[in-house]
C-alpha cells in the first residue's frame, strides 16, 4: 500500500510538471506605443460601440445593423470561429480518459461430423448429433495519456488562444463590412446629389441654348454662341449616365453587404437625401487604448500566445510520455451467467524518444521561430493601427477645411453664374463668359458635395480606426446552432 501511495504521489507530480515558457503579456513600451499621439485631436473618446447612429440617418442604421447580422463574410467567420471552438473542445477532450465498451453474440454449429454413440442403461444405443452453442462477451476498455510534462494542457492552451483570436477575427470582419456598408451609402447619397446637380444644369443649359437660338434669329450673335450653347449641354448630358452607372453600383453593393440580390435596395434608397453628416469632433482617447479597443490587434495577440503554447507541446516530446490502459472482459454461453467469470487487465507503458535524426528538437526551433514571428505580426498589428488612428485624424481635419473652402467656393460660383446669366440676357457679355461661369458652378457643386462626402467617409475611417462597432470589454464567443451565444 506505501508502494502504491509512493507510486500514485510521483505520477501527481510528474504530470504537474509543465515544460515550455508561460505567456507573458507585453507591455506597451514593448511594442512601442507612445504615450500620445503625434496629431491634435479630442483625448476624451466617446463609446462607439454603435458609431453609425452619430450620422441620424435611420437608414444607414438599419443597413448596418442588417449587414451585420446577415453578411455572408460575416457568416464564414462565425463558421470559422465554430470550427475553433469544436477544436477547444476536442482539446480539452484529452485530458479526460477514453472509454469504449463492446459486446458480441457468436453462434457455432456442427455442419458434418461429430456424431457420438451412447448406449442406454436398457442396452440400446443413440446417435447424437455435435450440435452447436452459443456465446455471449461483454468488454470495457480504458485509455489515459497522462501528458507527464504538460503536452495535452499546452495543447488546450493552445487552442483555447486560437479560439479567442478567431473571435476577435470575426469581430475584425464585422467591422470591416460595417464600414463598407457606411461607405457605399455615403457615395450612394453623393450620387444622388451630384445627379441632381447636373439635372439642375442641363435646365439651365436648355434655357440658354433656347436664348442663343433667339439671339441668333435675331441677328444679334452668331451662331457660334448657339453652337457652345449644344456642346456644353451635350458635355453635361453625357456625364448623367455614367454618375447612375457609379450610384448603381454602389446600391448593388449594399444589396451584396446585406446578403440580398444586387437590386434589392433600389426601391428603399430611390427618394433622394442628402448625404450623411457626423459629428464635427471626435475624442481619440491614448494609443494604449488600441491594446483593448481594436480586434485585429486582439486577435495578433493571442495568436502570439498560441504560439508560445506550441513551444510547450514540442518540448515535452523530448520527455517520456506515459500511457495507462485497462480492459474488463465477460464471457459466457448464456446471459444469465455472464457476470459469473469477469477478468480485467492493466497496463502502464511509457515511451522515450532515443534517436530520430534532430527531428524532435528541429521542431522545438521551429515552435519558437513561429513564436518569433507571432510576436513581430503583434508589434505590427500594433504600429499599423496607430498608422490608420492619425492618418484618420489627419484626414478628418483635412476634410473639415476643404469641405468650409468649398462651401465659399459655391457661394461665388453661384454668384457668378447669376450675374453673368443676366449679362448675357441683355447683351452684356458673351456666351463663352456665360458658359465658363456655369461650368465653374457645375464643379463647385460636385466639389461641395465630394467634400461633405469626404468628411463623411473621414469619419468612417476615423471609427473604424478605433476599434468602433463590437463591445471591446467582452471576447466574442462561438454561437450555438440556433444561433445563441
């Protein structure tokens, strides 16, 4: 019994002994985080959890919300993060026994032959026949691979850092489609307003070919001024159905984001509206806060503890690995007897690898290169979200002042045409001035609406830069098949 206690203490504290480094996370000044930003902008950040409803367009809200929830790019990385979960599953599996239970029934009879002569106590003798028999077994079989040096718990933790990183994966993609989403519907609006604007144009050309004509009759001009008058208003025509090309691809695209036929949205988005505005400011917050709030950064960082797992998983190959089995067997010729005889087995066999060519420690190295390059993919996903939070800032602001010059820009133009349109009308200048000024307020409408657009777009840019769009304090976890989580 001391031998047995002995025996069972030694084996506890060979299978708590664990080989490979623990995951250490890194610190900021690790991965060169500054403690500020290099552009000026607002430090208190506000919750963006739902950054779509700072625009007030119910419409752009409910596309969002929609795509998130029905995107196909969204559904193969649920699949994926399921298919991550099952593998945590499995993992964990190992550390349990194995069990399987088995029975048979086997029936043998005498086909020819193995007749015996008996004589009878009246001295008569009998032929009987070899018959048969039947036979019943029952067995139950055992199997433990006990992972003396912490190969089957570096395996789960393995698997459990991949099943975070493909949540944060799949939250990655939601907020990649949440911004195309956002920024088709932006270019939808902007060419819906850029039509207008050169519908608006065409009436106003059609009136001045109209009085280039009379003027022409008259004999006040040649029929030069006339024939600008055609070209310019050709010009403008020409550019209508290229614009409903580009507002037909950008519906079509929505329709796709939402997992519905490239025509389905037509219908909802036919009434024009304007395009939509954001708040003029928006806090960024530090860049420490890139560690928490942004999901590909998440996901690089548990891939890194993945990684330094599988260091732990190679190492104990080099060790010796014990496994236990057991069995418990049955057999009898009836059921009623076959609990009367039950024999059992127990085995204990542990293995060590002796020679085999450098392999075992060739992929000890490679688990920590992996892990090297684990670590710099993190650092990377780090500086490269700091790159898109400033390059965003940056692009916001730039946005906000082209978006004040332009609306100057149109108040002059819009001047300009006026006068010279009433110049023209009583003689006062030429069609060619005439036709300059309406062309310079053509494009300083389209410039206005680009730029209201741009600042849009910017704003896009700048949430999904910060990590806006998923709830950052929770890791998202696989659905179940009704689609609970």
């Amino acid at each position: 019994m001391t031998r047995m206690r002995a025996s069972l203490l030694l084996v506890a504290a060979l299978g708590g002994c664990t080989v490979g480094p623990d995951y250490r996370p890194r610190t900021t000044a690790e991965l060169g985080v500054p403690d500020a930003f290099s552009v000026t902008a607002g430090p208190k950040r506000d919750d963006l959890t739902r950054w779509w409803r700072s625009f007030d367009d119910p419409v752009l809200g409910d596309l969002v919300e929609q795509a998130a929830t029905a995107n196909l790019d969204v559904a193969q990385a649920t699949a994926r993060l399921r298919q991550a979960r099952e593998a945590l599953l499995q993992s964990r599996a190992s550390l349990l026994p194995t069990l399987n239970g088995s029975g048979g029934f086997s029936r043998s009879e005498t086909l020819r032959g193995g007749q015996t002569l008996i004589t009878l106590p009246d001295g008569t003798t009998q032929s009987i026949g070899g018959g048969g028999g039947s036979n019943f077994s029952l067995g139950l079989d055992a199997q433990y691979q006990l992972g003396l040096f912490g190969e089957v718990r570096r395996t789960v933790e393995a698997s459990r850092a991949q099943y975070e990183a493909s949540g944060f994966d799949q939250a990655t993609v939601l907020l990649s489609v949440q911004a195309e989403v956002a920024r088709n519907y932006v270019l939808a609006r902007l060419y819906q307003l850029q039509l207008v604007n050169a519908r608006d144009s065409l009436a106003l050309q059609d009136d001045n070919l109209e009085i280039a004509g009379f003027r022409v009759q008259a004999g006040l001009v040649s029929s030069l001024d006339q024939e600008q008058a055609r070209a310019q208003r050709a010009q403008t025509a020409a550019s209508v159905p290229q614009i409903e090309q580009q507002y037909n691809a950008a519906v079509s695209r929505l329709g796709v984001l939402t997992a519905q036929a490239p025509g389905a949205l037509k219908p909802l988005l036919a009434a024009t509206k304007p395009i939509p505005r954001g708040p003029q400011t928006q806090g960024i917050g530090i860049p420490a806060d890139v560690l928490r709030q942004r999901p590909d950064v998440r996901a690089a960082e548990r891939s890194l503890a993945a990684a330094t797992a599988q260091i732990g998983v190679a190492k104990a190959a080099l060790y010796p690995a014990l496994a236990i089995s057991g069995n418990i067997d049955t057999r009898a010729g009836n059921l009623g007897g076959l609990l009367d005889t039950v024999t059992g087995g127990l085995f204990a066999g542990l293995t060590q690898a002796i020679f085999n060519g450098g392999r075992l420690n060739s992929q000890v190295r490679s688990a920590e290169a992996a892990t090297d390059a684990a670590l710099a993919t993190y650092k990377q996903a780090v500086l490269t979200a700091l790159e898109e939070i400033e390059n965003a800032v940056v692009a916001l602001n730039t946005a906000e002042v082209r978006e004040r010059e332009f609306g100057v820009a149109l108040e002059a133009a819009n001047n300009s045409a006026i006068l010279s349109r009433s110049q023209y009308r009583t003689g006062l200048t030429d069609f060619t001035t005439l036709s300059q000024q309406e062309a310079s307020l053509l494009s300083a409408r389209n410039s206005a609406a680009q730029a209201r657009a741009d600042h849009a777009t910017a704003l896009v840019q700048l949430y999904t830069a910060l990590g806006g769009g998923w709830d950052s304090t929770t890791t998202p976890q696989a659905p179940d098949q009704d689609g609970n989580r």
